[in-house]
C-alpha cells in the first residue's frame, strides 16, 4: 500500500490540503461505518486492518489523527 499526496504549492492561495485520518480497526463493518462518519466530516480516509500496515502508512504520511480499534 503506497499513499501519496500532491506537493503543496506556496504560489497557489486557493491550495487547500484535506487532512486525514488513518484509522486501524480488524474487523470489516467497523472499518466501514468509521470511513463513513470521517468522510462525512469533511476528512481523507485511509483504512488498514493491521498495525503493520498501519506502520506502513505513518512511513509516507502524518495524518491529523490516528483511530486504533482498542481489540487489535
């Protein structure tokens, strides 16, 4: 899994960056239901099922938040 972002550009005002969230939950209707209601909230959405994935993510990216399914 690769997550990449567009280069931020300081000569175009009208950039704007959608923050997102990574969120790390195991099981497949959690992982749905959190994408929809931080999708809703206006934010990018990253999903993965395993704290090395997760790792994986946090290498290319910093989101604004991380959400870890407390059973993992």
């Amino acid at each position: 899994m690769i997550i990449t972002a567009p280069p931020i550009s300081d000569e175009d005002p009208d950039h704007t960056l959608t923050p997102w969230v990574l969120i790390v939950v195991a099981d497949e209707a959690g992982a749905r239901s959190a994408r929809c209601a931080w999708e809703d909230a206006g934010f990018a959405v990253e999903v993965v099922s395993t704290v090395t994935e997760a790792l994986a993510c946090l290498a290319v990216m910093t989101p604004a938040l991380v959400v870890v399914n407390d059973t993992l």
